[in-house]
C-alpha cells in the first residue's frame, strides 16, 4: 500500500494560531487525508479533539488560552495512543523536554518543509494501521479504523450491517452481547425475530468461520479472541 492510500484513511486536527501557516499547510497537504480540520488555539483545539477525535492531532506550541505542550498533555491523558506532533520555532532543550515529557511523537522547527512533515506523517500512518488491527482467533484480524474483518490478510467481503456486528462484538464487554442487545445495536428501528437473527449469524459465519463467532445457547453470541475469549 502505498503512502497515500494510508494517509486517505486519516482524519488530521492542525492546531496553529498563525492563520497563514495553517492555510499554508492544509494547501500543502490536506487533500491526502480523509479530513484536515484546523483550530486556532489551545481551546478550540482540544474542543475540535473531542468532538472529531482525529487519528493526528499536529499542534504549535505558543498559542493563546492554552499552548501546545498543555493541548498535547490533555490529549494524551483522554487518549495515549494519540500521536501528537509538534511545530514550534523554538528549538531550546527545555521546550524539547517538555515535549517529550508529554508524549510528543515528533518535533518540527518552524520554518520546515511540509513534505518532510508529510514523509513522517506516512511513517505515522503504518505505525497507526498496525495499531488498529486487533488479533482474533487465528487466522482473523479486525481493523478498527476500516470497520473491516481479514482472514491472512486478506479482506472478507462483509456487509456494513455485518460488518458492524464484529464491531458491536469487539467492543462490547467480553466480547459478548445478549440476543436483544444485537437485535437493538443493528435493526434499532425494527422488530427482529429470534429466526432473523440466526439467519444474520449463519450468513456471518458462512463468510468467515464458525469458530469466530460463539453461540451462547439462548443467551447471545461470542466473539472468539486469540486466547478464545
């Protein structure tokens, strides 16, 4: 896969209080991802975080109402696995420290050239794939980012209702949900039968493996992990 069709799948949050750098960058760079939204401060900044949950968050440090070390830490403690990429003109060893001691992934000094930036944001990109795909049982993986189930790698053609089914399962407490809690996540507006909802799970399974998907006899169904659970 190449770097830009790792980096279309990508949502980026740039936090710069220069307006100018920051339409700068997003002319630069911001039509390889899937979004690229700006703030311009600390605060709208860590708003637009919550809100857009982003895969990058790239923020400059000296900004009004909170900076980018402060933003940075904030992000990290809601969600460590967070990249977060500083630019900053300062350069000095206590700013670096800070930076590191919040989690920053990488430090650009301002001026900097955007395709470097971009070079180490593909890096970022494999590093967040590899992330992203939870193991199941063998030879099953799921990638959160994608919604998508891959037996050796390969992808299973499943439909979004399916799709979301494994989703449901993966997230759900160990990895378990009751035959009303389906019925509701999936068809929320519907009336299900008990007879429907088989149908659906055969179908899944048919697709991908019996042995993926655990039925609880008349309680719910399993998502089987790779220590089975």
């Amino acid at each position: 896969m190449s770097c830009s069709d790792r980096l279309v799948k990508l949502r980026v949050l740039l936090v710069e209080d220069e307006a100018t750098l920051a339409k700068l960058l997003k002319e630069a760079i911001g039509d390889y991802f899937a979004e690229f939204t700006i703030a311009y401060d600390g605060i709208e900044g860590l708003e637009a975080y919550r809100r857009l949950k982003p895969d990058i968050v790239i923020t400059d440090i000296t900004m009004p109402r909170m900076d980018g070390l402060q933003l940075a830490s904030a992000v990290k403690s809601e969600d460590p696995d967070t990249p977060v990429v500083i630019l900053s003109a300062y350069s000095d060893k206590q700013k670096l420290l800070g930076a590191i001691d919040v989690g920053v992934v990488k430090y650009f000094i301002k001026p900097f050239d955007p395709e470097e930036l971009l070079a180490y944001l593909c890096e970022l990109a494999e590093r967040i794939k590899k992330q992203n795909r939870i193991k199941l049982i063998e030879p099953f993986e799921y990638d959160l980012q994608s919604e998508q189930l891959f037996k050796k790698g390969v992808l299973v053609h499943l439909s979004k209702r399916e799709s979301r089914f494994i989703a449901q399962l993966l997230h759900s407490p160990n990895h378990y949900l009751s035959n009303e809690a389906i019925k509701a996540a999936l068809w929320p507006d519907e009336e299900v039968s008990d007879d429907r909802l088989r149908t659906f799970i055969k179908r899944v399974r048919q697709k991908s493996d019996r042995k993926l998907i655990e039925n609880i006899s008349g309680q719910g169904y399993l998502l089987v992990g790779r220590n089975g659970k």
